[in-house]
C-alpha cells in the first residue's frame, strides 16, 4: 500500500485515539501555565510558541508516544513547519512514532451571533494546505463553536464547515470537521440533535467517493452519531474532551460504540516541566492508557 493509504487503513480502522497539541494562540499561556511555564518565562509571541514546541517535542518523543495507541495527532501550524531530532515533525511522527499528522487550519473565531460562534475568514488555507501536503500531513482540523440551539446558526456553522472541508479535500487531504457544543450550553442536548441532523444531511450530499472525519463533544444521548459514523464516507467519528476531567471525559466516552478520543487538556493536564523523564512519561503513558481504554473497550 502506498503511504496515503497506510494512512487512511489505519484512521479508519486500527484501534486507538487522536492526540490534540494544537493549543494555538489564545490557549497557549493556560497551556503553558498548566504544565508549568508562567507568563514571566517568556517574553512576547515567539518565545512563548517556542515554550510550546519544547513541550510538544517532549510529548511526541517520549517513549510512550507511539502508534500503538495515538493513532494520530493533530498539531498547530507551527508545530507542523517545525523540526524534531533534525527531522520536520509531521515526516517524524509517521516514519519514528507511527503516528498519522494533521494540523488545525483554523484562524480562531468570530464573536458569537445567532448562538454560535463561526471560523474567521482564511484567506491564505490554499498556501497551508499545500505546504501541508508537502511535509505529509495526512489531514486538517477546523472548529467553531456552538452554545444555542438555534436551527440558522447551527445550520450554518455546519454550511461553513462543509465548505471550508470540501477546499481541503481539492488538495487530496482529508478534514474533520469541529462543530463542538460547549459543555456549558444551557440546553446541550437539543444543540447536538440539531447538529446531528444537519451534518446528516451535508454529509448525504457528498460523493461516494468523498472522505472526511468529524470531531464533536461527547454528546448527552450516548450513540447519537452512530449513524453518522456508519456512513461509508465518514472516515471516524472522534471526540473532543470539552474541559470535562480525564475521568469524566472517558465514562461517557465508553457509552458511545463508534466513537473514539480526540482530546487536549484532558491528555496534557498532569504534565509537568519539573517532571524528570521518566516521571513524565510514566505520566504521559497512564494518560494515553486511560484515553486508549475509553477508546477501544466500551460499555
């Protein structure tokens, strides 16, 4: 099998979960806070992405980092553009790690209208994606937001993800799309049924021939997008952990048969600069345990 392929075998079928390092600028500093890094150690925006990255290269190099169980990773653009060991880090993780890249293609997003919030314009996505291509990223990630069950806005945010997905499939790479219901709306469930239906719809639309993947909260009625995820088109259906706790994100993940963990703060969260190698990777490797777990064995 070519590598595209290997790739696709693998996203579509092999047990496992997704690794979110795509904290990009306006999660950073949490980030960095969270694993140690205050405000204070670093000056301006080039020296805190460089905080960053170390802390991207510690996880995507220790040990127990492998495509045994991280199936993928998603990563920030800069992350992407950056190196590991004198290697880019997507050809890294795919030839050392066995780890398939994405990257989130995002510009962050607009302020809330009609219950959601939209992506920013991208006016530069045909450039990225093709430098994208040349390093070996296999896929994208783009996310908006929703806290209303308003059937326009929702409706629309799954337009634009559509759209933005169908220009990332042009350049032979395959999106997921990020549609995430804020764990603090005030009504989550009837936002997720909305939202269900409406990327049904969309994704009934594409041809056969189509490939993308969708990331989505853990939803309230375990199994809500079990058809989605049986849609020949729809590579896998992935969640994202929402700020619920690790413990937390996994239980409810384990009620939902075709779906597996695509998480950030929830696989970070107990990471330590102070940590020596070897605490930080028995650390990273109960983490990446617990997501495979959830993942795989379900209730």
């Amino acid at each position: 099998m070519s590598t595209a392929e290997t790739m696709m075998s693998q996203m579509a079928e092999k047990g496992g979960f997704i690794a979110a390092l795509d904290q990009s600028g306006g999660s950073t500093p949490g980030a960095l806070k969270q694993y140690g890094i205050p405000e204070s150690d670093y000056s301006g925006e080039s020296e805190m992405f460089a905080r960053m990255h170390e802390m991207r290269v510690r996880i995507i190099t220790a040990p127990s980092f492998t495509g045994d169980k991280v199936i993928g990773a998603i990563l920030f653009e800069r992350t992407m553009d950056g190196d590991v060991k004198g290697e880019p880090v997507p050809a890294y993780l795919w030839r050392e790690r066995g780890v398939v890249p994405f990257v989130k293609i995002d510009k962050g997003l607009e302020a809330e209208a009609d219950g959601v919030q939209l992506m920013k314009p991208m006016p530069g996505l045909d450039d990225l994606l093709e430098r994208a291509v040349k390093l070996g990223i296999y896929g994208t990630k783009e996310r908006s937001t929703i806290r209303l069950p308003s059937e326009s806005g929702i409706r629309a945010i799954v337009q634009q993800q559509f759209a933005v997905a169908e220009q990332v499939r042009r350049h032979g790479l395959v999106p997921i799309l990020e549609p995430e219901v804020l764990i603090k709306s005030p009504d989550k469930k009837a936002c997720e049924q909305l939202l269900h239906d409406y990327v049904l719809e969309e994704l009934q639309k594409l041809p056969e021939d189509a490939r993308i993947m969708l990331k989505v909260t853990i939803p309230e009625v375990p199994d809500l997008y079990d058809d989605i995820a049986r849609d020949p088109r729809m590579v896998r259906v992935v969640a994202l952990s929402g700020g619920y706790p690790l413990d937390q994100a996994c239980e409810k993940l384990r009620h939902n048969h075709r779906m597996i963990a695509s998480f950030s703060r929830a696989l970070i969260g107990d990471l330590r600069r102070q940590m020596d190698d070897a605490q930080f990777d028995a650390t990273l490797g109960r983490t990446i345990d617990e997501i495979y777990d959830a993942s795989v064995h379900k209730v």
